[in-house]
C-alpha cells in the first residue's frame, strides 16, 4: 500500500521538517512516497491514498494544479478537488458565512484601490491567488495614485484590507484541525519592519498550547466547512488575526497548510493517524 505525499518539483523532499511524517507514517506500516504533483511519471491511480503537502508552485498555474486534483479519485484525496478550488483564491473570505473575518474587499480596479485605502488609512493589498507572502504591499492614504494602485490588480483582482496592526505584538496565529479535533496552535510573529510572519522575510514561528479563544474560531471554521462542503473535511488550518478585541478569520489553509514539523514534529502524529484511518475507511488495495 503506497501513500503519496504530494510535493512541488523544487521541495523533492517535501515540505521542512518532513522526515517527522516520514518516520510517522513508517512506524504505522505506511509506505509513503514524496512526489511533485506534476511529475508525468506518477501512477496517482495506483496509490491508497494522496495527500496534498507541499505544492507551493499551484499558485503559479493554478488552472493545471485544480485539473490535476479533480483528476484523480476524490475518494482517495485528502480534503478533495472542490476543497482546493474554493480554497484557492482569497475570495473564499467573502464566503465564510458567520465566521469573524478580518474586513476584506475584493477589487479589481486601481480606482477601486484607491478609494479603499483612503478610507482605510493603511492597507494591506495582497494577490487573490498567492501563497508564501508574496506580492503583498501596504498601502497608505495619501501616498497613492491610481497607476500605481492598478499595478497591484494582477489576474483581474486584487485583495485589500486594514492592516491588522496586532500582527506586530500578537503575531498571527495557526491553529491546525486534523479531522475535527483541533491538534496545535503555533504563532509566528514578523521581524521588525513586516507584517509578513513568513520565515524568509524574517518571521519566527513558535508552538504554544491551544487557547480555547482561538480554537473555538478554527472548530467553527471546520464546522463550517463542513456544512459548506457536506463533509467534514480531513485537514483545516485556520490563521487567525487579532482584531477588534477578538481573534478572526485572516486565511484558511485547506491545500498545503505546512505542518510546522520543524518546530513541532509531533504534529506528524495527527497526521500520520489520519492517513492512516483514511486508508483504512476507503478500504481500497491494489487490484
Ligand atoms: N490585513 C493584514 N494585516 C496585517 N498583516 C497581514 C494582513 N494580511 C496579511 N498579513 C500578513 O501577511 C502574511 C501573508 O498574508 P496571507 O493572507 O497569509 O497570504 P499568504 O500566506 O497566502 O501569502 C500573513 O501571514 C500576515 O503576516
Ligand atoms: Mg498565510
């Protein structure tokens, strides 16, 4: 029985700390393989189950990425097809039903941009499809004109919202669901001079007990989810901001939310067990 562990062709060995799910899955009798989703040379029917890792390309071509998952055997995906295409493009935010979501607009003019950072103060724009921080600007009143405000309109659209100020004192935080039980809760706080909390501009991220505040959002969110899809999905990783006096809804990570194993390789366990028991569910063996 083979599990495949879906990575991109520039992470051969998947995502960091990945060697935690290696002997994870190993000590549960899993033979699990790391492959690129775009690898031709993958027999994804084959395999008992796939699990979507570390595929930080998809936002690149995001198009042959959601093709290549609805081609397979959704009884067999981790989170499934439909999951990955609503979940890939940030306008998922405006779609969270009764969630607390930091204020987000959708805008697809520079004119449009403008006028939401003149109300705003500071904003933060970021690309509708994107991953990893990147393309993300703040913006400030005053200091913006409509030719510059379109450049950051990429693919027909662009994300804007207040920057959440509490990014730089309360960090953001994630706290990862594996199969409705809510598993761990890491905060990763930006260097100075960002707002990014990602480890190449600088962030560091650290594990911390679960706080009930923000796991009654993350289990809100899969139950959500739940009722949006009409099952309860495998894997939700929900990154909360603190705004307003309260935690809310900043992303939701439902493609290849890192596992943290670097810092936390216990969280391997989770996961592994989950692989494992949906293995066992679908009951599929090779023929
Ligand atoms: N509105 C915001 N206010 C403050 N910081 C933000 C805001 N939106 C994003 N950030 C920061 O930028 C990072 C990247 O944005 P995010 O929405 O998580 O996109 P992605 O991780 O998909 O690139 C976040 O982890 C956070 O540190
Ligand atoms: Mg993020």
């Amino acid at each position: 029985m083979t599990v495949l562990l879906v990575t991109s062709r520039d992470l051969p060995e998947g995502e960091p700390g990945a060697a935690a799910l290696d002997a994870a899955l190993a000590a549960r009798g899993v033979d699990a393989q790391w492959v690129a989703w775009d690898d031709p040379s993958v027999d994804w029917a084959g395999a008992a189950l796939v699990a979507v890792r570390a595929t930080w390309d998809y936002t690149e071509r995001a198009p042959e990425f959601l093709a290549w998952a609805a081609s397979l055997d959704q009884a067999r995906l981790l989170n499934g097809a439909d999951v990955f295409s609503w979940n890939h493009d940030k306008r998922y935010l405006l779609d969270l039903g009764p969630l607390p979501v930091v204020p987000t607009a959708v805008l697809t003019s520079g004119a449009q941009v403008v006028a939401a950072v003149e109300s705003l103060g500071t904003a933060v724009a970021k690309p509708a499809v994107g991953a990893g921080g990147e393309g993300l600007v703040v913006l400030r009143a005053g200091l913006l004109d409509e030719r510059a405000a379109s450049s950051y309109v990429t693919r027909g659209s662009v994300v804007v919202q207040p920057l959440v100020e509490s990014v730089r004192s309360h960090g953001e935080v994630s706290v990862f669901v594996v199969a409705g039980r809510a598993v761990c809760q890491v905060v990763k706080l930006p260097a100075a001079d960002e707002v990014r909390v990602h480890e190449e501009y600088g962030g560091v991220s650290r594990p911390v007990p679960l706080d009930p505040a923000c796991v009654e959002v993350a289990l809100a969110a899969d139950g959500y989810l739940a009722e949006r899809f009409g099952r309860r999905l495998d894997y939700v990783r929900a990154d909360l901001l603190w705004w307003e006096d309260r935690w809310v809804v900043s992303e939701i990570e439902l493609i290849e939310p890192g596992l943290y194993l670097d810092t936390v390789p216990a969280n391997a366990d989770p996961f592994a067990d989950l692989v494992v028991q949906t293995v066992e569910r679908v009951g599929w063996s090779p023929t």
